[in-house]
C-alpha cells in the first residue's frame, strides 16, 4: 500500500508518512516515568502529533515484555459536567480502548460514580500484573466542572498505593492546555477550589512543531517512494507559510501531489505550485482551518487577536489568561524579536479574511478602471476608490463590527481581497507592539506594498506620518517593491467630527532614499 501525507487522524507508520514523534517532545522523560512511577502532563495544540505520539509509544511498550500500557480519549465526555455521567462513560471508554489495543479488558464494578473510575483502575491493575500498568489519558481537558474535579481526585487517591497489581505505576494526562490553565467551575459561575487535585504530577512537558530539517526528511519518504522532488524553494516555502505547524506541512504537502503538482505528472515540486496549494488549502475550510476561524468569534480570542491585529502594546496580554488559551490553541505565539505574533503565515490570511469576510461579500465587484494594460494593478486608482468606499460605508459597517479598533485594517483589507480575489496573492504582516500592518500585494508580476497605520492619539498626525515613513522604507529595503503606499486612518473623535472633505485627502512623499511613497489619509 502506497503512503501519504496525513491529515485526519493519527498517523500509522504503515499507511502514512511520519516522523517519530518523540523526537519533538520539550522537556520529557519517558524512560524515567515508567522508572520511577510518575504522573505528568503533555500539553499542545490540537493536531501537533500528541495522539501520534501516544499510540506510538503505546505500541513501542507493548512490544516488550517489562509493562503494559494503554491509550484511552475521554474525548466522549465533552459536554458532560456531571459525575454520574462521565465516570461511567470514562470506564467504558478504558474497555474499549483495551479492546481495540489487545490488553486486559478490566470490569466496571458497581460502586458509587465518586470511586468508580478509582475502582476500575485498580481492577485493570490486578489483571496486568506481573507487568505494571501505564495509562495514556487523551483528550483530558474536554472534562469540566465536577466531572474533571472527581476524575482527577480519583487518580490522585490511588497515587500513594500506585504499583503493579494496585494502580497504574504511571499516568499521562494529555490535551490541548496545560493542567494548571483548566478553567473548572460551578454551575453557578463560581469558582471552585479543588484542592490541588493533582499536585502529584512531575512534569508538564510539550512537544513542538516540525523544524526546516524535519519538513525535508518528512517530503523525503515521498521522494523516496515515488521519485516526485521537493525543490529546496518548495521546501523554503512550506515553511514560510506553516513555520513547522505538522498539520499545516502536511496538508500543504498534500494539496501539492494530489493538486497542484500530481505525482507522476510533476518531476518536480516548486513554491509555485506550494503558492497555489496553499490557496486551495485555506479556500477549502478544512476542520483544522475552520474551526481556527470559529475561534475567532470568542471574546477572550478578540482580547488577544485584536492588538496584534492592529499593530497595538498592550503589557499585560502575555500575562492574560487569554494570551496562554490562545498560545494552546496555537492560535499565537512569542515571535523572535520577542513580540506576541500570530503563529504562521497561513493562520494570519485565514485570521484576516476570516474576519473581513461578510464585509468582501458585501462589496460589490468593482466597475472602475484598476488594471493597467501590463497585467499589473492601478494602486492609485485602487487607493482613490477605496477612500469613495471609505466615505460611503465605513460608519454604518462599523456598529456591526466585532473587532471595532481593526475595523480599518479589515476593511481595508477586504476591499483588495474582493478585488484581486483569485487573481494575485495578498501577504500580512502584522504583531502586537509594531504599530502597523503590512500588506504585500502581488499581481501581473508586481509587487506592492500597503503599510497600514492609525494615529495614535498621544502623537499626532505628523509624528505618525513621520514614523510611517520610516518604517515602510526598512520594508522596502527588505523586499524591494515596485510601489508603496502609506494608508493613515486618523480615528480621534476631534477629527472623525470634521467633514469628509478634510478628512479624505492624499500627498506624494518620498523615502529617505528617494523612492515615491502615496500617502492616503482617511
């Protein structure tokens, strides 16, 4: 049977090509867990390779003879805060699981829900023994309320008389956040203090994304087997768009064989055809994007998204519980200078057109002249139309806004997403504390820069302008563009109430180098 990249479900070293996955745990001890009997933690986002991992070790320890151990998703229990429910249904997910596995199927026994699962693990103990017992628990954080408070009180009770033939020596819980990030709570809102249900675990440990080296041996096995090449730009720009993210690789890489570059049709795979798969790929709201763009949604994503957005510093977002959600969502991430950015460049264009969506549906297709005789685009004629659009709707679209201070920023972007949609590509660039956005716009061959800004109230519109300068000129020395174009939005209540005729206007600058920059204030 012929392999493939993988994006549903774990991978089968059989039927998929994969990577071990242990190479990428952060701060883990396998051996030493088993040694000396500990409890811990794996934490990451979702479709990273934990359930790959997890099965994986499972079977390595299985195929000796020293334990036995057993993967079990309580993921059945989302949504089922209540103990009478979910501890018969965790046990009944144990006998499943070690069924499908081929290990020791132990009993429910009839007992009260509060030491149900406490008393089913100590029978599947006693029917393992000779061998000592490892349990796997995935999915652990879809547990809530008194559910996840008994489940972990259970575990912890038999701890201290944790052994082979007592209690599994050793036991792993694994979801998308950390154990100490669990929100658990009453029904009534109130928080509920549980007594440090599980302070006997040892560590808390994650496992990360694929590094450049490993995106190359992964499309390797594919070149290995069918002879189709990953060029080395092909490869470079996996990773511009994914930076590792293991879902993402391997979703990009399979879009390009089956898609845009078919095995035995296409020699060689190039960033062209990674280009176009990657368009496919987010037009295509697979679960992994659109469940990214639901988020989107939720008020405690918007408090992060938002300032990153729009280019904002906010000192207390990294010390925000939101922040350390939305990092397990691997929604965000601590960039290299340092700065809170969106973790890929595919989640930032899936991020913004999801945001600005109803809007680009709702602009209608343009009429006016915006494309040149060459195939490029007619940026001022683009910029000049904009601010009509601008003036027309921006007031009554944004009292339905959800994200109001990257109201500009979205429109704005969705306006050229409607316009080129289909026949360029748009590029963002944008993190929390930079105090801009840049857009990349790439069409008929050339390239051009949008910088967008918004006056902050403590400067002005000069220093604004000023700085905008400077910083599109380092953007431009970075990638050397054909245009560039500065789109100032002033939002102080003292302007906003001036007319739109001062409002609206547009000046020719240029870059400490010389090079023509239009500047469009709105």
């Amino acid at each position: 049977m012929a392999r493939y990249f993988n994006t549903t479900g774990p991978c089968m070293p059989h039927m998929h090509y994969m990577l071990p996955p242990a190479d990428r745990l952060i701060g883990a001890s396998l051996d030493r867990y088993i040694r000396d009997q500990l409890y811990w933690v794996l934490h990451a986002p979702r479709q990273t390779g934990k359930t790959t991992f997890l099965q994986s070790w499972m079977r390595e320890i299985n195929s000796g003879t020293e334990a036995i151990a057993c993967y079990v998703s309580v993921e059945r229990c989302q949504g089922v805060p209540e103990v009478e429910r979910a501890m018969p249904a965790i046990c009944q997910a144990i006998r499943d699981y070690a069924k499908a596995f081929n290990v020791p199927i132990p009993s429910i026994p009839d007992v009260a829900e509060e030491s149900l699962l406490a008393s089913t693990v100590i029978d599947w103990a006693a029917l393992c023994a000779p061998k000592p017992l490892i349990v796997l628990f995935d999915e652990v954080d879809v547990l809530e309320g008194p559910a996840m408070i008994s489940f972990l009180r259970q575990l912890r009770g038999g701890f201290a008389s944790r052994g082979v033939g007592k209690f599994p020596v050793s036991i792993a819980l694994v979801g998308m956040r950390d154990l100490r990030d669990y929100l658990v709570h009453s029904k009534d809102g109130t928080p509920i203090n549980p007594g440090s249900p599980f302070n006997i675990k040892e560590d808390s440990i994650t496992i990360g994304n694929f590094a450049r080296t490993d995106i190359a041996a992964l499309t390797a096995q594919h070149t290995g087997e069918t002879g189709q090449v990953f060029g080395e730009d092909a490869l470079e720009r996996i990773w511009h768009y994914s930076s590792g993210q293991p879902w993402l690789v391997n979703a990009l890489a399979k879009k390009c064989v089956l898609e845009t570059a078919p095995t035995g049709k296409v020699a060689v795979i190039t960033a062209a055809h990674v280009d176009a798969a990657k368009e496919l790929l987010i037009k295509s709201r697979a679960t992994h994007i659109d469940s990214l763009g639901q988020r989107l949604r939720e008020a405690r994503v918007r408090r992060v998204v938002q300032p990153i957005l729009t280019g904002a510093s906010d000192p207390l977002m990294a010390d925000d519980d939101a922040f350390l959600f939305c990092q397990d969502l691997g929604l965000v991430t601590i960039g290299e200078d340092g700065s809170p950015c969106i973790a890929n460049a595919i989640y930032r264009e899936v991020l913004a057109r999801e945001l600005s969506y109803g809007m680009q549906m709702a602009i209608p297709p343009p009429e006016f002249r915006w494309k040149r005789d060459n195939g490029g685009i007619d940026m001022d004629a683009l910029m000049a139309e904009f601010q009509k659009f601008w003036r027309r709707h921006s007031e009554m679209w944004e009292e339905k806004a959800d994200y109001t201070e990257a109201f500009p920023h979205l429109l704005l972007m969705a306006f050229l997403q409607r316009i080129i949609n289909g026949g360029g590509n748009i590029e963002r660039e944008y993190a929390a504390g930079r105090g801009r956005v840049d857009l990349m716009i790439d069409y008929g061959g050339r390239r051009n820069i949008i910088e967008i800004k918004l006056v902050h109230p403590a400067d002005g519109r000069n220093t604004t302008l000023d700085e905008g300068l400077e910083q599109i000129a380092r953007y431009d020395d970075t990638v050397r563009v054909d245009s560039l174009h500065l789109v100032i939005f002033d939002r102080r209540p003292e302007y906003r109430a001036k007319p739109w005729e001062e409002r609206l206007s547009r000046e020719a600058r240029t870059t400490a180098a010389g090079k023509p920059v239009a500047v469009i204030w709105c």
